[in-house]
C-alpha cells in the first residue's frame, strides 16, 4: 500500500450523507428544466418501499425524502458517481453530457443512471446499490 502510506488512508465522513445537501442546494438552477407535471412515484425495489413525489424531482432528492440512504459525495454536481442506481422500470429524463460524461467512467449497467441527474417523469422502479 504504497499510495495509503504517502497519501494517508481516506477519512470516512462523520456526517451522514443525507444530512450533507446544504438547504439551498438546487441542481435544477443549472440545467434546463424537464416537461414534467403532476404525481409520480419511485418504488425502492430492494428496499420494499414506493416514495410518492412529484414529477421532475430527481432519484436522489426522492431517497432523502424517503430516508433511503444513497451516497452523493459530490453533492448532486455529476461528479463523482456515488449516487449511482439502476433503473429497472419507468420513464425518467434524458441523460445529459455531464451525466454521460461521468458513467463512462462509472457505468456497470446499462440500466444505469445518476440520482442526482436522473429525473422521475412517472412511477419509477429502481435498485439502490449497497452504499458505504
Ligand atoms: S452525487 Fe455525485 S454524481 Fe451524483
């Protein structure tokens, strides 16, 4: 472990990561908004559990507000990949160029989508993968 001695060993957060979104965070400030209105549900497959929500809200906002626990280090910016969940059912957006960008590196599945950019547009089915 070359790196761990001359970089150190990572420090886990203290804070849970839901708690770790700043009340002001918006992510929907800086991409174009989404053609969507009215109920939608995500169903936590793995989880047994339907979240109702609205439609146009992301994957990640509707796990805080279900108190699913989905890891999101880079704070909803597309970044880091740890919000990372498999869409198994139902319509959700589009993916953009950042959000591409980011499972190039990540991806695993093809069903494969970011929380944090993936936009519910009606009832959704999805698996949470084990988080850290
Ligand atoms: S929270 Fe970092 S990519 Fe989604």
């Amino acid at each position: 472990m070359v790196f761990g001695k001359l970089f150190g060993k990572k420090k886990k957060a203290e804070t849970p990561v839901t708690d770790s979104i700043p009340d002001d965070w918006n992510r929907a400030d800086q991409k174009p908004a989404v053609a969507a209105d009215g109920p939608s549900s995500v169903c936590f497959e793995n989880h047994d559990k339907t979240h109702e929500c609205a439609s146009g809200v992301t994957i990640l906002e509707v796990a805080i507000a279900a108190g699913i626990d989905l890891n999101h280090y880079c704070g909803g910016m597309a970044s880091c990949g740890s919000c990372m969940v498999t869409v198994v059912s139902g319509e959700v957006s589009e993916l953009d160029d950042m959000e591409e960008a980011t499972l190039d590196v990540v991806l695993e599945d093809e069903r494969d989508r970011l929380g944090c950019q993936c936009r519910v547009l009606g009832p959704v089915t999805i698996i949470v993968p084990p988080q850290d």
